[in-house]
C-alpha cells in the first residue's frame, strides 16, 4: 500500500528484456538508480512503487544508491514501463508504514491502465494544467471502462502521483488535473509530451462502491429500501443533466 506522495526521482541505469540472472529469474528486469531515499532500510522482498506500479525489490548494490526489480508480462501490457528507457526519470515511493504521515490517497500500486497526455498549458501565475485522454473499454483491462470512476474532485494516481482531478469531460473522454510549483519539481509527469502514456490508477474505493452496487441492482429481488434509494440516487442524477 502507497500514499501518492512520490519521495524521490529514479534514474533508469539498465533495461534487461531477458534477464537471465539470480535476481532477474529469466525475465524481464529494470534497474534504477539515485534511489538512496528509498533504499535507506530497504530488504530483498520489499515493495517500491515505479511510476506507480508496485514492484518487488530483488537486488540492491551494497551503497544503497541502485536495485533491480523484475516486472512481468501483464505489467508491461498494462503500464508505462515498457516505454522506458536508459536514464529516464522515474517516481519512486516505499510501501507505508504503519506511522507514516497519510498525505495523498490509498494507492495500491496496481495500475489500471494508461492515458495519453492530450495537453500540457500553464496556469498563472505558477501553475500547470495537464490534461489525460482515457482510453475506451478493451480487452487488455477486461472492457472494463475506467473513465466512470474519474469525477471532479476525486483522486487519481498518475505515475504513482496522488492528484486531486480538476475537470471531467465525459464526451471526450479527458479529465485534467494542476500541478503546483512544488510538485512539478519532485514528480516526473512534466517530462513527458503530449501523446505520451502515464500510468493510471483510479480510487479503489469507487470501484468497491461501484462493485457492491452492482451486485445490488443485479439481483433479482430488490428490498423496498433498496428501491428508495436507488430511486433517489436516480432522481439526482436526472436533476444535474
């Protein structure tokens, strides 16, 4: 478990598409470095976030200063990681611990998908304005259509980054979030391009709310509590259209 609050910024040193080492175990590994903030009390096995994904830490020089995680195929299908290259800045943050201040958001550190950045516009006097296209539903994240759990003012991860959502336009499937000055020198979303891919990961909790009221509106018997407040939930709904 994450908090979105990214603590340093890691340098790409190697990419190893078959990794044939102990530490590789015959797939595909990256390595990062300027990573001693995050490797201060690391242990083999640990979690650390890249860009958001949690990944397992499977070996570490003895300076702290670099490690190696190994990534699996259904992570490059659904993240950015892939797209990386040598000396490519990255977000870095260790798991929470249990006396860690809780600044962002409950981040799992499994990326749902990516989206592409549509623009990137300055907001005086220091702000940035960044805006994502979400991809529709398709079958590498089971058509499951990611764009219902984006609204004004929710959270979102990108690349690991807890954000506060600014905008929501539905039609065109894009929502934008702002960059204040002090973040956009600790992350590294403003190093990327428009059409470029940052990885996202929605509010957990609106995709166990949504879960549970699905299964609700799927059953074949309904409570007449049930029916009020779906009924009122609908009426609201027609009201802000």
């Amino acid at each position: 478990m994450f908090t979105g609050i990214v603590e340093a910024l890691g340098r790409v040193a190697a990419i190893v598409p078959l990794d044939v080492s102990q530490s590789g175990g015959g797939g595909f590994s990256i390595t990062i470095s300027n990573a001693e903030v995050v490797l201060v009390d690391v242990n083999l096995g640990d979690s650390i976030a890249i860009n958001g994904v949690c990944l397992t830490v499977t070996e570490f020089n003895e300076q702290r200063t670099e490690f190696k995680v190994g990534i699996s195929p259904e992570t490059l299908r659904k993240t950015n990681l892939g797209d990386l290259k040598i000396d490519d800045l990255v977000n870095l943050e260790r798991a929470m611990s249990a006396n860690t201040r809780f600044g962002g958001h409950f981040v799992q550190g499994h990326v749902d998908t990516t989206v592409r950045i549509s623009f990137i516009k300055p907001d005086p006097p220091n702000s940035i304005i960044l805006q994502f296209t979400v991809p529709p539903p398709e079958p590498i994240t089971d058509n499951i259509d990611f764009m219902r759990y984006i609204i004004p003012k929710g959270f979102i991860s990108l690349n690991g980054t807890s954000l506060t959502i600014v905008s929501v336009d539905k039609a065109s499937r894009t929502f934008s979030v702002m960059l204040i000055a002090y973040t956009q020198e600790k992350v590294n979303l403003l190093k990327y391009v428009v059409g470029d891919r940052i990885n996202i990961e929605v509010d957990q909790i609106a995709k166990y709310v949504d879960n549970v009221a699905s299964a609700m509106l799927s059953e074949n018997t309904t409570s007449s509590v049930d029916e009020a407040v779906i009924e009122r939930v609908v009426r609201r709904i027609l009201a802000e259209k």
